[in-house]
C-alpha cells in the first residue's frame, strides 16, 4: 500500500474515537425545566437524553480525550500528527484556537493547528480541508476533530431549542497513504462542500466579540431549517456520489449529521438509502453539532457494524447555511 510506483495518495481513516460528558440529561428531566415531555420531543426529533458539560468538561478536554482514544484506536502516537482540525462553534475562548490547546494537551510541538467554524457541517469541512492538505503533502496525518458544547450557548427558557442539543467530541485520524486508484480502495473518494449566507438569520447565536461583546444564544427557525436541509444534503450527496460513480444501493452505511429523525429519514428516502444503513444516534446524544458525526461513526465502528472495507457516506448541514458529504472506503 506503501508502494510509491504508482496508484494516487489518498486520505485514509486511520483511527477514531469519541468522548462524552459525565451527565447524561433525559427528556423527562428537561421536561422539568421548560414546558415539554418525552413524548413531544420523540415524537418530533427521535431524541431521548443528551449529554451536558459539567464543572471542568469543555470542547477542549472532550476532544483531546476523543483525539487520545482515535490514536490508540489507530495504534499511532501523538508524535506521528502533523496536522490539527477542531471544528467547533463553542470554543473554549475567542482564541487561541481551540486546536492550539489541544495540541499542547497532546505534547504535540510540530506541525500545525487551527478550528474550522461551520457549525453543524464544521466536521464535513475539517475533512474536506485535511484530504486537501494530505494529497498535497501539506501533512502526514491529521486529526480531525469534532467537539463542541453546544449546552453554553443555549436559552434554557426557549423550548424549541433546548431540548435539541447536547455535548460531546470525536475525532478521526487522517493518514496519507499511497493506494491502487480505484474505488475498492481504502481513504476519501469524494468531498463536497457548499454554503449560502443568504440563510445566516435563519439558525444562528444572537451574540459575538464584534457585534454585542456577549456570547450570546443560539437561535433557530425549525421549519425554515427542515425545509432547505433535505433539499441540500439530498442534492450534495447525490453529487459525492455521481462524481465517483457510485450508486446508492452499492453505499453500505449513510453517517449523518444527526439533527433530526424526520430529516435523516426524508434524505434516506429520497436517496433510495436503506433506513437500515442509516448510523442514527441522536436518540441517545441529541444534536451535537460538529461532534455528531464523528460520534456516530465511532459507535458504529466500535460496535461492529462498520467494517474495514465498508463504503461511508458522511453528511451535514449547519448554520450559515453551510453543508457538505464526503464518501469514503473505511
């Protein structure tokens, strides 16, 4: 696989890993701060508990224990990154980057490392931005990660938000590896990436350094953000997948964003994508913004139903808005 006589240098997944905060919240807890019930938010979202950031756990600590766990997953030490990718929203300050510091927790002193801000896509993008950077030699290996504390940022007054969220981190190790250019092959086959701000008021935080001087909270039209989601994610997969010449049927798991039952079930179909070959966790972690997909990949994998080998659609859409799929032989 080595061989560099010929083939194409690709993005190969490495590793992965994941971590979570201590506290698990359920719905009939959240029912007991704002006006809702278990049966409301499963029945609209498929979300059953999240996992809120306690005294001391924040998207730094989660993702260099999600980034330490992909290592060991992948049988690499941190010496052997070149490259750091956080994708987050909630970072731990302004700056430096929230890479930077984990960078530092890893003992990490060469290379490079920044975050990437595209919200709920932010971890679609951080792989996109490091298979760039691999097949150009930029780096060796790179983490990407996603982690975020999406629990800091919201109205805990506003039903139609709260109950969504929740925290957490994964991480995936990147490695440039030189492999026989077909679609058999192991790493990153496809990534696209799309945006339009047109949509900015439509999910976004009332706040900022530049404009209020506050964090500020996160807000949401719901049913303006179901309508373009679908639309989106659908057409830029169906994309990933016509540029490498790949059918649905032939795509043996479908890892999305994990936002919203109604949304990965509506793409699903209209993709022709089995409901079986959708990686779904959101019933268990909620919404967790970057982290979602790395999260569920990681579950997937570690369980058992992802195996090397496998073809992986992965997608996302987020704030801005911004969205993106990658297709990949794990």
């Amino acid at each position: 696989m080595n061989d560099t006589s010929g083939g194409v240098i690709r993005s190969v997944i490495a590793g992965c890993g994941s971590a979570l905060p201590q506290r698990a919240m359920s719905n009939a807890e959240m029912s007991a701060l704002v006006d809702t019930s278990d049966e409301w938010i499963v029945e609209r979202t498929g979300i059953k508990s999240r996992y809120i950031a306690g005294e001391g756990e924040t998207t730094r600590t989660l993702g260099a224990e999600a980034a330490r766990r992909a290592l060991a997953h992948a049988g690499l030490s941190a010496s052997d990154v070149d490259l750091i990718i956080v994708a987050t929203a909630t970072p731990d300050q302004t700056f430096p980057a929230t890479a930077a510091l984990i960078q530092a927790d890893l003992g990490i002193t060469r290379g490079a490392a920044f975050d990437v801000q595209a919200v709920c896509s932010g971890f679609v993008y951080g792989m996109s931005i490091a298979d760039a950077m691999l097949k150009t030699g930029q780096a060796q290996c790179c983490l990407v990660i996603g982690s975020e504390t999406f629990s800091r940022i919201l109205d805990w007054s506003d039903r139609t938000t709260c109950v969504l969220f929740g925290d957490g981190a994964g991480a995936m190790v990147l490695k440039a590896e030189r492999v026989p250019d077909t679609v058999e092959s192991p790493g990153i086959l496809i990534t696209r990436i799309r945006s339009d701000g047109r949509y900015h008021d439509k999910l976004y935080v009332d706040g900022g350094p530049s404009s209020t001087k506050t964090v500020g909270h996160l807000r949401m039209e719901g049913r303006e953000v179901f309508k373009h989601a679908v639309t989106n994610i659908a057409s830029v997969m169906d994309e990933a997948m016509k540029e490498a010449h790949v059918s649905p049927d032939q795509v043996d798991w479908f890892v999305p964003h994990q936002a919203n039952r109604r949304i990965l079930e509506g793409t699903a179909r209209k993709l022709g994508i089995r409901e079986d070959r959708i990686v779904m966790t959101l019933d268990q972690h909620g919404n967790t913004s970057a982290a979602s997909i790395p999260l569920a990949f990681d579950m997937a994998v570690k369980d058992g139903r992802i195996k090397r080998g496998d073809l992986v659609l992965f997608e996302a859409m987020g704030g801005g808005f911004t969205w993106g799929a990658v297709l990949a032989r794990y």
